[in-house]
C-alpha cells in the first residue's frame, strides 16, 4: 500500500482571512466579534473550521494507530509490527501508515526534520525526544496528550505509554517537535509524494 502526503489547499479567500489574522496581531486586534463576523460574510469560518477539525482528526487517528501497537516487542532497527520496532521505526511507521508522510530512519534525523516547538505547546501526535545514551536526541516518542507518550524504550520490553513527569524521562528530555511543519527538510519521498499531488 502506498500513502501520499496530504497537502491542504486554501482558497484566495482563506489566504487572505488568515493574512488579516497575522497582520492584526501585529496591531490592535480586532473586536472576536466582529472578526467571526466578518469571516461568516465572507464564507470563510466555516472553512478555517474545517480546516482545525481536519488537523484534529488526523493528529487523533495518529494517536490512536500508535495506540493500536502497545504490546509490539522492541527490536534493534525494527520496522514493522510483525518483526518489532526501534524507537524511531516505530514513529516512522506510524507517520507513514496514518498521513502518509515519510520521516527520516533514525531519532536524530527525525529531530533534524522537524519545527522545534516549546514542550507546553505539545499537541497530540507532535514528537518527544530524550538523550538516553549520552547523546542528544537518542530516543523518540510521540506525544499522546495529557502529559504522556508512547514508544518503543529499549530490549526486552514492548511499545507502552509514559509519563513526560517520570523522573527517568523528565530528566533526559531533550525537546519537543512538529512534523507538519518538515516538508523542507524531510527525505525525498516527501518532496516526491508533493509534487504527486493534483493541483488545486
């Protein structure tokens, strides 16, 4: 099965809502009100509505695929389900089989591709790094929300869900990242999977 990447498409007009939503915030901001308002007339609300719930959805359905492997053992370099993961081929898989988008193979890379985000702004289905073996960004995880992730940890255990506050975790964090922001720096296949697309 194959997966492409997913590139949202906005209208001229949604182009410029969101223009005027940066650009306000550079100023005085507009009364909420008459914002909505404004973007109601336009036909434009419900649009920028989608567009949240669709973000929602898939940073949902990537939380609940991962959550689909608990149980799955930890193998060195492991890709797949039926073989087992690493830390990092299990977040590659993942991505790959929920948005179709193609991480890089190992956790320093995936750090190298991704926005760096600040650890209160983690959202559901953004990536957690810890330096496990005296180097940064050693191991990786994906953020499930409410303070926890899931991952692969080591030999001889199995996909599970923990806490960011378990001192063990908290104090090798290394940073926090966002996929959706990659698409410069990810591996080929994205760029591929992008030019793949029809366009608007």
């Amino acid at each position: 099965m194959r997966f492409r990447l997913i590139k949202p498409t906005f209208a001229p007009g949604m182009a410029l809502a969101l223009g005027l939503l940066i650009s306000t915030g550079a100023n005085a901001a507009p009364n909420a009100d008459e914002l909505d308002a404004w973007l109601a007339d336009k036909g434009l609300l419900s649009q920028i509505q989608q567009v949240k719930q669709h973000v929602s959805l898939k940073a949902s359905e990537l939380v609940v695929h991962a959550i689909g492997f608990l149980g799955v053992p930890y193998l060195r370099g492991g890709n797949t389900a039926e073989t087992g993961f690493d830390c990092s081929g299990f977040v590659k898989a993942i991505y790959e089989q929920t948005v179709g988008f193609v991480l890089p193979r190992r956790a320093e890379q995936q750090a190298a591709a991704t926005q760096n985000i600040d650890k209160k702004d983690l959202v559901p289905g953004d990536l957690v790094f810890f330096n496990t073996m005296r180097r940064a960004f050693s191991h990786v995880g994906i953020y499930i929300g409410d303070g926890k992730f899931i991952h692969s940890p080591k030999p001889g255990a199995e996909v599970r869900v923990e806490s960011l506050a378990a001192a063990y975790w908290n104090r090798r964090f290394d940073g926090a990242r966002r996929v959706d922001a990659a698409q410069d720096n990810a591996e080929p296949a994205v760029a591929t999977a992008l030019r793949s697309q029809p366009k608007p």
